[in-house]
C-alpha cells in the first residue's frame, strides 16, 4: 500500500468546511505526515488515522495553515502516552518555536522528539526500501516540497524454471537482487532466465506552497503521483503570481513537463465555494488529474 | 443581552466531537473572547460568531489547550482585512510565542494588537457600562480567571409621576442617576417618589483550570453565573487534586460558597463519552446547574 490520505485541502482560510493544508502518506507500515494545518488532530481522529503510527512529520514552511496544529498533536501524543521517538524536519525557526511553548506550558514530553532542519534540497531518510528527499519550492518565505521513493523492488522467481535449473533456495535471495548463477559444473545459468522484473518502484511527489515554476518540474521528473497546489483558477494567473501560488493550467503544465503519470490538486483558496471548476480547467490541460478531497485516499 | 456561548468543552484532548476551552461572552455590542482552543476559528464560523466583533481575547493560561487556536485566529482576522485594534490578556510569554510566529512567517498584520500581560489581580477594562477583572486560580502553572461585571444601572422613571411632580425632561438623566429634584420653590422631590430600581447588574465568572480551591467563591462573591471545571467526576478527587483539576462536586462547593446565582460546568475529561452524570452529581449538590454544551448560548 502506498498512498495519501488528504486531511485538508484548503489554503489560508478554513471555509466550506475545508481545512487548512495536512496529509498522511502511507507506505506500507509507515506513515508521513506532511503539513500539520490547524485540526489536524482532530481530521486524524476523523479519518481513523492511527497516529501512533506517525514517527516523521514534514512541515513545508511556516505560514499558520500548515504548522498551527503541529503543537496540539504533538502535545496530545505525549497526554496519550506516547514513549516512541518522533522526527521533524522543518524550517529553522520552527525549532524555537516548540521549545517556547512546551517550556510555556511546563511541559516535558515522554517521549523524544528530534528536530530536523531543512536548509539544503537532498536525501532526509534514506531506508532500505524508500527514501525520503527535499527540494525548494519558490514561496514568499523558504518552503520546501518532499518526495518519497520506492526503492527498486526485488526481481520475480519463476517457480517452475528455478526447480528445471535446481537453483538451491539459499540463493532465491541472490537471484532477487538479479545475480546470475554458477552450477558446479561452471554453467552459468543467467538472471532473466529464471526471474522476471519486480514491480516498478512508485514515487510521490508534494510540491507545497509555490508559484509557478519550471525547476519544480526537473525536480519531480518521472514522478508517480505528483502533487501540486492550485490556489486560484486560470483567470487569476496575476493573483496567483502575486501572491506566490499557481493556478490550475500551471498546475497541469507542471505535471506534464515532470512527466507524472498522475496529478493531485489541492490548497483551493476560500474564494471558491465548489471545487468542480478546478477539475474542469486542470484535465483539459494534463487529464489523469484528481481533487483532493478531504477524508480520500489516493493511491501512489 | 448578556450571555456565554461555548465553543469548545472539554479538556486536554479533544474527543467524541468536543473541542478545547473556547467561550464568547457577549455583552449588549461587545464580544469578548475568553480561550481559544485549536480549532476555535473554525468553531466560530460554524456557530456565526461575528469574529469581527471581538475586540478582547482573554487567555487564562498556557497550556495549549487554552490557546493553540489564538494564531491561527489572529492571522485570519489579517488576511480578512481586520483594521481595529485587538487586545489581548495573557500570562506573559504569550507575547513572545505570538511575535516569534509572526516573524517566522513574514507577516506583519494590517491592525494593531495590544499585548497585556496578566500579572496581578484586579481590573483588566472599566467601560462605563461594565468591567472586566481577572483573579489567581490554582493550577499546574499560573493561570487566571476572568469577571466581566456589568455596571450598576440607571433607575427607571415612573412617567406618571414625573408628569404629576411637572420634573423637566433636561433632568430625567439625573434622577435615572438617583438625584433627587428641587422645584423653583425649593421642595425637595425625593428620587424614590418618582423612580424604581434599575435592573440589578449582573456578572460571570469564568474560573479557568483550578483545582479545588475556597478562595475562588470569596473571588466570585455573589456572582450571577459561575462557570466552573469539573474535569472528573466525584469518584476522581484525588485524581484531579493531583493534575489541578476539579470534580462535580468541587464545582458545585464553590458555586454554594459563593452564592453564585446559577453554575455552568464544562471541560470534560476526555475519558468520558458522554457527560449527563456530570449534571446528575453536579445538581445532588447544587441544583441551578447546566451542562456547557458547544453551540449553546446560556443567559447571564
């Protein structure tokens, strides 16, 4: 299982019962938070999602709609208990920030939480199975966009070809990872013999707060599910530009230079009462797209 | 019109749809908002709570379920255009968490916002109509309560006297005063011949986090709703004597002792799912009690 759950979807202004920006990405038994808008304690609560499970939050900058609930969750998983480490990498001075009002509530946490802060594009998790990087996106103040890889999935065994070749089982791992065999009589029984490719490896890419900008797509190349925000529809590419936010076509012209396979779109501004006119605009110009709806998951 | 609206009633951790400490008191055109839990901006909008209106944000302490929501609220009001000025009363290292947020954002509001810190007992605003005082409560860390009295009000004339007596009307302001009125030949019209008492004024307290503490009815002497935690039920004395917290039958001890007129109980453990046995224990003890339930306005 590899996909994101969306608990907000809203920029600035909570409206229309939309939240500010939080999603929940899970790769098999992990779970990333990405952004922690004001409620997202109470959106994971809703959704069932177990928060227990949540060991790295990722805050892409520090304006209020995606860190103001930071404090509430991390406050209430230590009421709760909580005695695993907790990892978040986030801009310098939110550091700061949660020191003063941990120390202003007299507050010792039971657990340990490691700060980690963003300063340069690069690798923040590297596992044996997925990686975690961070790259820059163009915002008003510093704001960083994450991906989260797949690592190259282990090659297939053909059962029945392995048993005609008497490959011995101590080696089904080797031949995995694609080694060739050598019988002990010096044949060499090659790789793609006997396995076929493992599944591809899935990306997914959230490109945070940002106006439109072309790097953005040499730094998501390839991507899975490329994320994206759409602050404004077409007609307010001035606004949007101002403001430091993208628009729906610029969404999709983003997607379809990183050659994504899918776009999410999402930080509707609380201008907009109904969502459909996003969708409408975005798949004329890139058509795998989907909306964000809150409470969804998409799968990578 | 003088009543309380609660937006949030429960404690620490929000559960079964209940959110963290938030009330707004609204006084004739005044609204004062005391805490402001996560999530408070959102509980404003769906209870149609004209956040422009409120001018006084009261925070009795910093734990963050007291306040996690006061950033998010503040920087709203900015990006909805806010120009008066705001008031804020808090425990002192609210003032640094507020700044350092804002600077972590860039963002600079378009009104201005007063900062005071709460530091001793005694008035906090004295309007001709009312005051607003804060008192010490007894909890983890220093935490206040708040009194928002109305002032004494004028005397009601008596129309078919004051036509008898021939008073002019340039002097009915002061007999709504008390004075008494001398004719051109100097007899004395005694006020009570031609008034009735005004409306007797009425007051709420609102006594914070606290533990149970006697000192808080000598504080709230014949106050005429008292809101009082009841974190837990009467089986749980020591639990709450040991987190500075209070029970049912704490709350209603005080609301006795001070001669409170009617007592409002909030701020429910999030232990319990549901909340009438707080009533049943609460009216054994005193009977004049409500439950503060969200979206409820309760008349002073």
């Amino acid at each position: 299982m590899f996909g994101v759950t969306i608990l907000g979807n809203n920029s600035a202004l909570p409206a229309y019962e939309r939240h500010p920006t939080a999603q929940v990405v899970t790769l098999n038994e992990q779970l990333f938070l990405i952004d922690c808008g004001e409620g997202t304690q109470m959106q994971l609560a809703r959704y069932k999602v177990k928060r227990g499970k949540i060991n790295h939050i990722f805050i892409s900058h520090l304006h209020g709609d995606h860190y103001f609930g930071l404090l509430g969750l991390i406050t209430s998983m230590g009421l709760l208990g909580r005695e695993q480490d907790l990892h978040i990498y986030a801009p310098p001075p939110l550091k700061d920030i949660i020191h003063l009002q941990l120390e202003a509530a007299s507050t010792a946490l039971p657990f340990t939480l490691h700060f980690h802060p963003l300063e340069k594009e690069g690798v923040l998790i590297d596992h044996p199975k997925f990686s975690v990087s961070c790259f820059a996106t163009r915002h008003r103040i510093p704001c960083w966009g994450f991906i989260i890889r797949e690592k190259k999935k282990p090659r297939k065994i053909d059962k029945d070809k392995i048993t005609a070749y008497q490959i011995p089982a101590a080696y089904y791992e080797r031949l995995k990872e694609g080694l060739d065999y050598e019988t002990r009589s010096g044949e060499i029984i090659k790789n793609e013999w006997v396995t076929r490719p493992g599944i591809p490896p899935k990306s997914y890419a959230f490109c945070a707060d940002t106006i439109y900008d072309e790097s953005i797509a040499d730094k998501t190349k390839d991507v899975s599910l490329l994320y994206h925000e759409t602050t404004y529809l077409k007609d307010l590419e001035e606004r949007a530009a101002a403001r430091y936010h993208s628009t729906t076509l610029q969404a999709a012209a983003i997607a379809q230079k990183a050659n994504a396979s899918k776009l999410l779109i999402g930080h509707f501004s609380s201008k907009y009462e109904t969502l459909e006119t996003f969708l409408e605009e975005t798949i004329q110009a890139f058509p795998n797209t989907q909306l964000a709806i809150e409470g969804v998951t998409y799968y990578v």
